[in-house]
C-alpha cells in the first residue's frame, strides 16, 4: 500500500461517493419497519413489522404496477442490452478509421443528453398537431397516429428512446473487449477458411462472452429499476394505466403524499429483489463455467 499509495489516495473520491450517497442512506430503509413521523426522527418513530409489506402485496396497485415494471424491463433486456454488442461487433468490422470514430462520436453524442432533452425531442416529433413522424405515418397509413396518447405506443416509444440514448454509450466496453482480442486468432481462422462471419462466431463473440455475462448479471441487479426520469416525463393521464412503474409510484406516494414508510418499503422490495438477481445470475454463471462478479 506505501508503494502504490497515490493509487490508492485516487480511491479517495470514489469511496466517499459510495459511503456519503450510497452506504449512509440505507441507515434510512429502517423507515419500512416504522410508522414513520419526521417530527418524532427515525428513532423514535413506532415500530410496526412488516405492515407495510403487507399493504403494499395487498394493495389494488401492486399487481398492475409489478406488470408494467416487467413488461418494460424484459423490453429493454430483449431489445436494449444486446444493441451495444451488435453496434460493437459492426463497428470493429470497419476497417477505415476516420469513418469508424466519427460512427462512434455520433452514436456517444445522446448519452450525454438529459432525459428532458429527449422527451422533449420526442413530443416535438410525435405530437399530433406537428410531429414530423406523426405526419408522416399518418400519410403512408392513411389514418390518424396519437402516439404520445395512446397506451399500446407508451412501451415502443420508452424502448426506441433507451436504444438511441444508451446504445452508443454501452459499446465502450464491449469495444474494449474486442480491442483485447488476439489478432492470431483472426489469422489462424482465415487459414482454416473461415469466412468474415465464422471469424464472428468461432473468435469474436467467445472471446466478449464472459464481458457479455458480466454487464448481463449487472443489468439483472437493476430489473425494476425502469428510469424514473424517463417515464416520468412520458407519462400523461391517457397512458397512465401501463406507465406507472415502481419508480414513479414512489415519487407518487412518498413525495406528494408523504407515505415515507410505505414508499420506504416499496424501494427495499426492489432492492431486495435487484439482490436475488444478481446473486442467482452470478450462481448459475459460475455453474456454467462463466466468470462471475464474485
């Protein structure tokens, strides 16, 4: 540790984010146990078990909210976690070097944008009045497209805005992987006859596996965690019904109801369930021979 001490003191920042923001604050999820009052404090504040537990599997809107929060993450992982290998294996195909960074610059550029910018972007090309997609959906079809309205279009608009945003982000580490591939593999491939997709199959994608299991077991941990921002901003009164998720729910009854500890215990079930995941996913890697997290 003395010889690498300047390593470790650019450990400094990163471990005071995760302490001060991420390990301090689960003092808090002492609050699902309690019926929660903030002039009495966490402490003193009475202790009532698994109550709200109980009225959250109870309750009217579990079972629609658990849905909608499946649907849309089974969405993103069907559709959204493998565009950034995709994207990746057909950026490394490309074989002039100007054309390949300015590809990647391009798709990077959304990530950077905030949810608001995109939703915005969305509403002014989808609106009903003047969204350029609108009109020209309703020109080719012959009918009339509210897509912002509609609730059987909520799901492929929310899926559409995480591949445009996200997908140009994720391929950086998948690029990294392919950038560790041993370029003997190609050549002794291309000596066995194999063509540009056999190299793909036999050499590229064995060599990305265990990164693929990696990013897969950590998108597992965050399941139902569907972005409150995103949905938020797309959510309106007439796609309600399959736009609220966990994420909005809480904001709905622990910020503008004040339900602190019945809010409190919806989040500790997704933190518990996101733990599940991760947990059985790394498992059934390593029974598979897969390189784990742990």
């Amino acid at each position: 540790m003395l010889r690498y001490r300047w390593l470790y003191l650019m450990l400094v920042p990163g471990i005071a984010y995760f302490a001060i923001f991420k390990y301090g604050p689960m003092y808090g999820v002492v609050i699902a146990f309690k019926d929660y009052v903030p002039f009495l404090g966490i402490n003193n504040s009475p202790w009532v078990g698994l109550k709200y537990f109980q009225q959250l599997f109870a309750g009217p809107d579990f079972v629609r909210i658990l849905t909608n929060t499946l649907i849309l993450a089974a969405l993103k992982l069907v559709f959204a976690f493998p565009a950034p290998i995709v994207v990746a294996l057909l950026l490394n195909e490309v074989r002039v070097a100007v054309v390949k960074r300015c590809v990647q610059t391009a798709i990077y550029i959304p990530h950077f944008l905030s949810w608001t910018i995109v939703a915005s972007l969305t509403y002014l090309l989808f609106a009903v009045d003047s969204g350029a997609v609108t009109h020209l959906a309703n020109a080719v079809f012959g009918t009339e497209f509210d897509f912002l309205a509609d609730p059987d279009w909520f799901r492929p608009l929310i899926v559409l805005q995480s591949l445009w945003k996200d997908t140009g982000w994720g391929t950086i580490i998948y690029l990294a992987a392919l950038a560790g591939v041993d370029p003997t593999l190609y050549e002794a491939a291309r000596m066995d006859g194999a063509n540009r997709w056999q190299q793909v199959r036999h050499v590229t994608l064995p060599a990305i596996r265990s990164t693929v299991v990696i990013m897969l077991i950590l998108t597992l941990g965050h399941v139902l965690d569907t972005g409150f921002d995103q949905i938020f901003l797309m959510t309106n009164a007439l796609n309600r019904s399959v736009a609220d998720v966990f994420d909005t729910f809480v904001y709905t009854i622990g910020i503008t109801q004040g339900a602190f500890s019945y809010s409190t215990a919806i989040g500790l079930f997704k933190g518990v369930v996101g733990v599940i995941l991760v947990v059985g996913a790394n498992w059934l890697a390593r029974r598979k021979d897969e390189a784990g997290l742990f």
